[in-house]
C-alpha cells in the first residue's frame, strides 16, 4: 500500500448537494479544494425528491443556465408549480407557488429522483478547482491547530490530506460529526421517513403539485405525492421518531396500510404498482439553533440538522448552507483566519439570519400537526373565504406573513371572521 501528503486550501466530506454547493461557489471564487466521496456517482439516496425554490435560486446563482438545463431534462426533472396540504378531514388546501421566473424556467421549483438530481449537480463540478476523489474512505479526522488533517484510503492508496478548513457534508451520522467532538443529535429532533417509487397512481394536479395529506393515522405526520416524470410518483410517509418509538409504529406497514384502506388514498392507488423496495431514512431537523462551526471547519445540510421540520425539505438548505459555507471560506481564506469566532460570525449567524426565522415557524407548525381539529378548522374556513386562502397561500411564499402562523390571534381572527 503506498501513502501519499496532498494539501488544498479547503477539504469537503460529502459530494452531496451540501457539498457540492460548497464547491460550486469555491470555484468562482477560484479556491482550489478537495472533495471525498464515500461512494461512486450515480447513487440513490432515499428522499421524497421535492426541489424548491430555493434550490433554484441557489442553482441559479451558481450559473442561471444550469437551471434552464434542467427544465430541458423532462424525463428526469419534473416542473413542480405549487403545494397541496390535505388536513385530517380530507380537505385541502392548495397553493400556488408565487416566485418569479426567469426565461427558460417552467416552474419555481421541480421533482426529480436524487439519484438522478444528485448526478446532474456532481456533473456541474469545476475541475479546474476542484480534486475529486470517489470511493473514498474516510479513517480518522484530526483538527490540529495547523488546520485539519484527514487521513483516507482509495484504490489501496492512503492519503494524508492537510487543509486549514474542513466542510462537513457527510450527514448527521457521518464522520465529521463524530471527529469534531459533535454531541449526538437528540432523538426529538428526527422525523423517520420510508419513501417508494410508484408507477400508475391517479388524480395529480395538471400543474404536478406536490401532495403532504396529514391523515389521523400519520400523526404528527403526514404522507406525500411527489409527481414524477413518466408516470411515476415519489409516495412516503414520515412521522416524528419519539412517537414511532412511543407507539411501535412500523412506518413501512402503515404506509401500506393507508394506501390500502384510506378512503382518502385508496382509489387513486387502485391500479398503482410499486417499483422496487420501501426504503427508509432518519431526518435531523432543524428544531432550534445548534453551533455548526468551530475552529477549521463548519457544517453542512443534514450534518447540521438543517431539514425543514415542518415539509422534510431539505436539499433547499442544504445546498443554501453549502453556498454561505463557501462564502465565509473565501472571507476565512482572504484573512487567513479560522478560529471559532471568526466562522461563527461569518457562517453561523449568517445562517441563522436568513433561515432561522423560517426554521422556527416550521417547528412550530409541526406542533401544531399534533392538534388535528385545529388543522381541520383552518383549512374549513380556506374553503369558505376565497382572502383567506389567498392571505394562507401567500403565507408559504412570505416568511414575514407565515409567522403569522405561529400566532393565537391569528386563529381567533380566523374564528371571529376577521
């Protein structure tokens, strides 16, 4: 086995859309830096497939045309143009997604399944940046005070790679967590999840809106339509993991279950055939402000908790906290600092700036999830008043207005016609 000193001037974990996102805005920045990938591209990675809108503006701030690449890919990328929210009782309430689009874009947002969105942001790396080893694996992390140093194995190589800053986007259960002495995320903050692909299932938006019904058996939960290209949908269910443990749930059974005795779900399942296997994950949440940086290196995506608890979304932030990752590393890099302070100022509270407002609201609306007559209630009232299904609609499009959400007088407007 021979061995081998390589250095760069960052070293990302992960060539997911965390990482990547990271690389992308390194290499305009011009940085060279190192990638390590545990496994091989193409891969799958069991997710519900749903692309935002902020996947896009990240996407189309890297550079506008690999956005309008991917609406051309139809049999891979699928224009998404809205969301369906389903309540206990069965009614729903749809709504629009609002963003401007730019020339050549179908939607504000899209589906597509990881393994091939995932493929096509790996296909987008800077080589002229970025040094790209697959297969990597990862055998120990050290955060020296010269900088991080990683040791790594491929094709019966190993490697000594030095670095004076580390990203993590190796997931919640990855090593760098684990190595930069992260106390383990608390089971309060995971929602599991099980995904399959479907072909054959009925009654889709026309505008492939994206479908979370939270059924009564789902919660606080809920389960998801993700329309897909060539007939096919992304079907789901995920539940918060302390009441999957309370209650025994195997989420895998009841999932089946619900598509075959709800009589919301049922009929458009009757002529449906599941592809391949029910896969499951565990999703860390971003349920409340948690330090993801320190000395040499900040996290990233599911390595810093940062799914959405409310939708499960989460390639939207991960790829948001690869790009500011990025930006902090270039400052970092200019100034030749790297200590705790320095990056918790210039990622952290950045971060946490822009997204936590958010964050905190989804928190508080899967609460909210555990009151289903208040849900019910709600969504009742949509239906009878065309301004408040605008004024709802206009809620998930406008951080400033979902906060209203979070707030009684809000419901005791609904509740005295106001």
């Amino acid at each position: 086995m021979t061995n081998r000193d390589i250095s760069t001037s960052v070293v990302i974990i992960g060539a997911g859309p965390a990482g990547v996102g990271t690389s992308m805005f390194l290499s305009i920045a011009g940085i060279p830096h190192v990638i390590l990938e545990k496994e091989t591209f193409p891969r799958d990675k069991v997710c519900g497939d749903g692309i935002s809108g902020k996947s896009a503006h990240v996407i189309r701030s890297a550079n506008p045309e690999w956005l309008q690449e991917i609406f051309r890919q139809p049999e891979t990328h699928t224009p998404s143009n809205g969301i369906i929210f389903a309540a206990p009782n069965g009614k729903q309430l749809t709504i629009p997604y609002g963003e401007q689009l730019k020339p050549g874009e179908l939607a504000a947002g899209f589906t597509s399944p990881r393994l091939a969105f995932d493929n096509f942001l790996f296909s987008k790396i800077d080589h002229q940046h970025a040094t790209v080893y697959q297969d990597a694996k990862v055998n120990s992390i050290e955060n020296t005070a010269a900088g991080p140093v990683v040791h790594f194995q491929q094709n019966g190589t190993t490697f000594k790679l030095n670095a004076p800053l580390l990203i993590g986007a190796d997931g919640d259960k990855g090593m760098t967590r684990k190595a930069l002495g992260h106390e383990k995320i608390a089971a309060e903050s995971y929602t599991v999840g099980v995904r399959g692909y479907y072909t054959g299932v009925t009654g889709m938006h026309e505008r492939n809106y994206i479908e979370l019904h939270f059924l009564d058996e789902m919660l606080p939960g809920y389960f998801w339509i993700f329309p897909l290209s060539n007939g096919m949908a992304n079907v789901g269910a995920a539940i918060e993991a302390e009441t999957v443990k309370r209650r025994k749930i195997n989420l895998r059974e009841l999932m089946l279950k619900t598509i075959k005795s709800n009589d919301t779900i049922r009929r458009r399942f009757e002529g449906a055939s599941l592809m391949g296997k029910i896969q499951g994950c565990a999703l860390p949440l971003a349920m409340n402000r948690k330090p993801i940086s320190g000395n040499n290196y900040m996290l990233t995506g599911d390595a810093a908790s940062l799914i959405d608890p409310f939708s499960g979304e989460g390639i939207g932030n991960a790829l948001y906290s690869g790009m500011l990752a990025a930006k902090a590393a270039v400052a970092a890099l200019e100034k030749d600092t790297y200590d705790q302070n320095f990056l918790k100022e210039a990622y952290d509270d950045v971060l946490y700036k822009r997204l936590g407002g958010e964050m905190k609201i989804s928190a508080t609306l899967l609460r909210l999830c555990k009151y289903p007559w208040l849900f019910n209630f709600v969504v009742n009232k949509a239906h009878k008043s065309p301004e408040l299904s605008k004024t709802i609609s206009c809620m998930f499009t406008d951080i400033d207005l979902r906060d209203q959400l979070r707030k009684p007088s809000f419901y005791a407007k609904i509740l005295l016609n106001k």
